[in-house]
C-alpha cells in the first residue's frame, strides 16, 4: 500500500509493516501506516458520498433514499439513516415505479423495526 506524508513525500509499506508506523525523512512527521480495517471504512465513506449526490440529483428516488439510510447505517450514521428512512416512507410514490417504491418501503420499515 502507497502511503502519503502532509509534506507530499509518498511510502511504500508491505503488508507486514501495516499497522506500525514510520517517520517522514523529509519532514519528521509520524505517518500511520493504518489497518485494512480503516480501508473498509474509506470505502464505506466513498459509497456513501456517491449516494449523497446520487440523492441531491434524484431527491424522490426510492431505492437512492434506501441504499443511502444502508451507508449511513453502515458508518454508525444512525440519527442521518434514520432521516432519510422517515423521508422515504413519507414520500408520495411515482406511479411509474409503484413496484420499486414498494420493495423500499418494505425494506425501510425493516431497518426501522431492525436497526433502531
Ligand atoms: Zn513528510
């Protein structure tokens, strides 16, 4: 895995080294060199960003509000999924995707009775 120090300088770490730490030669700062563990969470924090705009551009798309209330569950965001769990089944469906509005509000009530 690449890592990059604030001063631009960039590590190469193998796997056995993850999880310590080096010392920047350039500017002595201390680099992380972090868990997989935290490569999850970035990756979990990259679905969701891509969900947060794919909502701003289709605000009353059903299965958008329900994967994002998911990411948001994902990353302990509970009081964020909840909001958009509460939109959902507010929501006044498009009859054009009665059938996919069900299958959201089916499993958003889930997440309600599941998750909270
Ligand atoms: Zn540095």
């Amino acid at each position: 895995m690449i890592f990059n120090c604030k001063c631009g300088e960039e590590y190469y770490a193998e796997d056995q080294h993850i999880g310590g730490k080096i010392k920047c030669f350039t500017c002595d700062e201390i680099i992380l060199l972090e868990k997989p563990e935290n490569l999850e969470e970035y990756e979990k924090l990259q679905e969701l960003k891509k969900l947060e705009k794919a909502v701003e551009l289709e605000k009353e798309n059903s299965f958008i509000r329900l994967h994002l209330a998911e990411a948001y569950l994902a990353v302990n965001r509970d009081a964020e999924a909840k909001k958009q769990i509460d939109y959902l089944l507010q929501m006044k469906p498009n009859p054009d995707y009665l059938p996919e509005y069900k299958e959201s509000t089916e499993k958003a009530k889930e997440l309600l009775k599941t998750k909270f």
